[in-house]
C-alpha cells in the first residue's frame, strides 16, 4: 500500500504574522488554502485575503481562497434547514466538490495547510467538515500550536471525549460512534443565520 500525502490544517487565531509563518515554516508548507466564508478578520488586519497573499509570497508560500467552495457559511439556500447550516448538506454541493477537487490538485504539488479562523481544531469547520472529507485520503495533521501537532487519530479521540463517546455502547461500532460526534460537533459549530438576515434571489445572504 503506497504512503498517504500530508495535508495540514491551521487557524490563524489571534497570531501576529511572524508566528503564522514561523509555524508554517516550521512544518515545511509551501501553500495555503484559506477556506474562511469571509476572508477579513477586523481586529487581526495582516489575515486580510490581499494582505496575506502578499505577506506570504513573500516567505515564497502561495495562498489559494477556497471561502466561496470549502467555507461553512453558504450562499446555497439548500445548504440551510430553518436557517442553520447543515454541514451534510453542504458536502453535497457541486462547489464543495469542486474545493476538494483543487486541494487534490494543489496536495500533489504543494505541502498545503487548510487554513480557517480557529485555533482549536475541533471547534472549525476546517476540520470537522473539509478534513473529515479527506480523512481517507490524506495523512492529516492538525497545526495547534508550535509544541502541538496533532493527527487525525489523536483529533478524533479528542472529538470522542468532548462527547463522552470514547466507550462504544453495546452493539455500537466504532466508525458508527465517531460518524456520531462528527454530526453532533458540526450541529454545535454550525453557522447559524441572524434573524435580521435577509434571503433573496433564491440565497441566503450571510454576512462576516
């Protein structure tokens, strides 16, 4: 059996952007791919999408925006049950597809980190909607902080406890249990339109 590529994941929290950088340098990525609905963070300027890209070219790292593909906030109403969205939902449209179709690409020329907002792994959709549908393809490794990478395994036994799901129930399988905290940590984290949201056109218009 051939051996998986790596493929990482990372939020840029409230780092300054040395130490963004420093731990992409430090993991050896030479491409980012920033699957944020709303690439801006307001307090955070150097995380802005034109910001960014040129601070990394700059560091000889590329930066891709995946947002509209990969991001968790959706402009496909179908992506929403009573105004919450369904991370089910949204894996099953063709722009999804299509996001993971270019990581695939850029995965088999590039050492990519899947970038987000987040520094907990666990509470963004990075993992728990866009690496969750590569976990069978990829090694994954969760970027935490510079002492602290963890893997896909080690994610998912964090992601069993905050469930209190480490101990399968008789007659439950392991796959089943795990598939089971998948669904209830995506409901926990989902993004939940405002009531004062407007929907037009068809879309759901939701803003940062």
């Amino acid at each position: 059996m051939s051996e998986l590529s790596i493929l990482f994941t990372i939020g840029h929290s409230t780092r300054t952007l040395d130490q963004f950088v420093s731990l992409l340098k430090q993991n050896e990525i030479d491409a980012v791919a920033d699957v944020r609905s709303s690439p801006f963070s307001r307090h955070m300027a150097h995380f802005n999408r034109d910001a960014l890209r040129e601070s990394l070219k700059a560091h000889g790292i590329l930066y891709v925006f995946l947002g509209d593909e990969l991001g968790a906030r959706r402009e496909e109403r179908e992506c929403y049950v009573e105004g919450v969205a369904k991370y089910e939902l949204i894996e099953k449209t063709t722009a999804f597809a299509e996001g993971l179709e270019r990581i695939r690409r850029g995965a088999s020329k590039f050492r990519i980190a899947i970038m987000c907002a987040e520094k907990d792994p666990l509470t963004c959709h990075r993992t728990i909607l866009v690496a969750r549908a590569l976990r069978d393809e990829y090694e994954l490794r969760h970027i935490v902080t510079e002492n602290k990478v963890l893997s896909q395994e080690e994610l998912e036994q964090e992601l069993l406890a905050l469930w209190n799901m480490s101990h399968p129930k008789l007659f439950q399988q392991p796959g089943e249990i795990l598939e089971e905290a998948y669904r209830k940590q995506s409901d926990e984290i989902a993004y939940v339109v405002p009531k004062d949201e407007s929907t037009t056109g068809g879309q759901v218009t939701a803003h940062d």
